[in-house]
C-alpha cells in the first residue's frame, strides 16, 4: 500500500516560493534575451529585476 504523505501550510509556501524564484530567475531572463540578439545583457537585467519584483509580490 502507498502511504500518504501530508505536508504543512508552510512547507507547501516554502516549496511554491523556492519554485516562483527558480522561474523567475532563470527562465524570464532566457525567454528575454532569446529576442534581444545583441543587447541580451540588457536584456538580462531587466528579466532578473522584472522577475524578483513578481516574486516580491507574492502573499508571504
């Protein structure tokens, strides 16, 4: 038989969190600079900064 395995409110935020973050800095810059050829470093930092300010308004 399977065990069920229940997880808290708070482990539940911290792993929707840990999962907001590692999207937002990792896949909003690369979808940004896949356009932006030759000013992808531009690019870049707007994607990062755009991304910690959606994290940012996540309901803590």
């Amino acid at each position: 038989m399977l065990n069920e395995i229940n997880i808290s409110a708070a482990q539940f935020r911290k792993l929707v969190t840990l999962y907001s973050i590692r999207s937002t800095i990792i896949v909003v810059p690369a979808a940004i600079t896949a356009d932006a050829h030759q000013d992808a470093w531009i690019a870049a930092l707007f994607g990062v900064a755009s991304g910690i300010g959606l994290v940012l308004l996540l309901p803590h």
